[in-house]
C-alpha cells in the first residue's frame, strides 16, 4: 500500500464515525425496511425509535472503546457528506488475527451504485493492511443472492452451510459462512 492511499476514503464515499444527530434519524428509517433488516442477519426484524438507535450507537461506541472488539463506521457520500450504510468488523479474535465482517447500504435506491464495493475495499484494506489480519469471516441466507455473488466477488469461499438452520417467515433456510483469508485477496 503506497503511504499516499487514503485509508477510509474513495472516489464516491468515506468511511466516518458515528454521528449521533444525523445518523440516528437515518437508521431508524432503515429499521422499518424489512427485506433491508432480513439481509443483514438472523435476528428478528423490529423497528427501532431514536432513542433506542442513539443508545445502540452508544454501546458499539463503548464495545470498541473497552473491549476492543469491533470497529464499526458509517459509509458516506463523498459529493454530500449524506450517509448510505455502514460496515463492521466484530468478534474480533486478536490472538488468531480473525474477525467477522457485516456491510449494508440502506436505501434501496443507494444500492447497485458502487457504494457497497468501495466500501467493502475499504474495509478488507484496513482489516488485512492495516490491523494485520489473518481471516475475516461473514454469514449470509441462501435468499440472498445478490450478497452471496457480492461476497465471492470479493474472494470470500464458502466454508460452512448450516442447512436450514433459520426459521424465517414460514421457511427454513440455510445459513452460509463465508471465509476469505490474507494470502487470497486480491487488493484491487
């Protein structure tokens, strides 16, 4: 990495903290998007008032301040400082240099528009480069296609399918763990 690459920043977006003011009232639209909410994870989906996504932010604020843990930053519009996702290390392993990744853009009009791809370079520059990990990991359902593709654009390989381990909506579906080591990304 040339010392003249910006670590959290690329043509269309930067990677930024949390902003209490502004970002809360953006995450609690984003808690009433059920498809939104289903991609993301396994747990069940519930909107969220503004108090409650303030006081979310401030333990993962507090998780990475004490234990460490995690790094989580919003994703933002280079062109107008406007927030369209964010992305996540978490279960940080620091032993075995390993963590689990999560990536989301929100609005569905901000997706398909290169955001998630810078950010997702972003993030694997700072998890490989920059905190020297090993592996990072991320978990997706099989209904998520476009996640998978996503993903495996990116190197990541299937490692474990927990077949039909989530109940969701009357259907059981496969829950699939994806790993992508140093030694195979390909920074681009």
């Amino acid at each position: 990495m040339d010392i003249n690459t910006r670590m959290f920043e690329s043509s269309l977006i930067s990677l930024a903290p949390i902003d209490y003011e502004k970002d809360a009232e953006v995450d609690v639209r984003w808690t009433h998007d059920l498809d939104f909410l289903h991609r993301l994870g396994v747990r069940p989906a519930r909107p969220l008032s503004l108090a409650q996504v303030k006081k979310r932010y401030e333990q993962i604020e507090k998780d990475m301040d004490e234990k460490k843990s995690g790094y989580y930053f919003t994703v933002r519009l280079q062109e107008d400082d406007r927030m369209v996702g964010f992305v996540q290390i978490h279960w940080i392993e620091w032993p075995h240099g390993s963590g689990h990744i999560r990536i989301g853009i929100g609005d569905p009009q901000d997706r398909g528009k290169g955001y998630g791809t810078q950010a997702m370079h972003l993030l694997l520059n700072l998890a490989f480069n920059e905190l020297n990990f090993h592996r990072l990991s991320a978990s997706i359902l099989e209904d998520n296609p476009e996640g998978l593709r996503f993903l495996r654009r990116f190197g990541f390989v299937e490692e474990v399918r927990r077949r039909q381990a989530l109940l969701r909506q009357g259907q059981r579906l496969d829950i699939i763990h994806l790993g992508l080591l140093h030694s195979e990304w390909s920074p681009a």
